[in-house]
C-alpha cells in the first residue's frame, strides 16, 4: 500500500486463519469481521470458537494504544478504547499460552458477549 507498512496480526476466532492488519502510521488496524463496533465478530459458524475469539481479542487487538482506531468489516468505526472499555473486565484471565496476563491485559479484562447479543 505505497509507503504505509501493514503489519499482519492473527486472530483466529472468526475462521482459524483470520487475519487483522494494522497500520501503525495511520494509528488503525483492519478488523474484518474479528472485532465489530459493540462486540466480538461473528462466531456461529461451524469454523468459528466464540472463546478463540475473544482470547485474539485480548491478546492481539486491546494490547493496541486505546486511540487505535478500528476499521471493521460492516458498520463503523470505533476505537480499541472504546471496545476495551465496552467489553472488560472479568477478572481470573490467562494469556493464549496459560501464563498471567500483561498489566495492560489485566486492567482490560476478558471480552464479554455484547448485551445486545445476549
């Protein structure tokens, strides 16, 4: 994309092979169908794990600097502020590979289902 570096950033969740790419010089990331205004992508297809996910969530996306912005797959833009806020905390979290998670992780919480999804 010209000048503008991408870097890639997976989260499977949605599908096992998906994909985020960030843009670190225009302060976004490119969520797809990961991570949605209000909540988690979709989840109910057969390839999809709701608990996947969330922990690409947590471990990929809401590590980002809050003013990210989010550019979604369907529907607006929101922030990774925004979304932490949103979803957080749930307290007893581990990282994807079982150890504690960062300060940053733990101050954000688990992702929770959206109230609008419950």
């Amino acid at each position: 994309m010209g000048a503008t570096t991408l870097r890639v950033l997976h989260t499977p969740g949605h599908a096992l092979g998906a994909v985020c790419f960030r843009a670190p010089d225009l302060g976004c990331v490119f969520t797809g169908d990961t991570l949605f205004r209000g909540g988690p992508g979709a989840t109910g297809w057969s390839y999809s794990d709701e608990a996947v996910i969330n922990q690409s969530i947590r471990a990929r996306l809401f590590v980002l600097p809050d003013d990210t912005v989010v550019r979604t797959g369907h529907g607006d833009d929101t922030t990774i502020g925004r979304e932490a806020e949103l979803l957080g905390p749930e307290s007893g979290d581990r990282d994807h590979a079982g150890s504690e998670p960062t300060a940053h992780r733990q101050r954000r919480g688990r992702v929770r289902e959206p109230a609008s999804r419950r």
